[in-house]
C-alpha cells in the first residue's frame, strides 16, 4: 500500500481545494477527502472510502505558478 498524497489545486472562480488520499489505519482502502481553503483553514467537503488509488505524472513540473 502506497503512502498518502494530495493535490491542491486553484479553481477560476472558486476558493482554492485539496484532495487527500490518505491510507486507512487497518490497510483495508483509502480515504478520498475533498476540501476547501476558507482563507484561514481546510474545510472538509466531503470524506468517501475508495478501494484504491493511483496516480501517474506526465510532466517534468509538479506544481505551477498561477495564471493571471
């Protein structure tokens, strides 16, 4: 089982959001967070067990500047 791992991400016309892939504590799946920046912390919007993740990364570059 892989360790856990999240991607933040800016919306164009929304506060910014994180997704979290965290292992559970038994092995058994993973928890799928979705949440949102307040200006002050993360806001769980919502929490869902997945069976399993994976990822791939296409480019040289893992975060970028933002646009505009």
């Amino acid at each position: 089982m892989m360790s856990g791992f999240t991607v933040e991400y800016s919306p164009a016309y929304r506060p910014r959001r994180r997704i979290r892939y965290e292992p559970h504590d038994d092995g058994d799946g993973y928890w799928r967070t979705i949440e949102e920046w307040d200006g002050d912390q993360w806001c769980v919007e919502r929490r869902e067990t997945i069976t399993d993740v994976a990822y791939d990364v296409d480019a040289d570059r893992l975060w970028s500047e933002p646009v505009g």
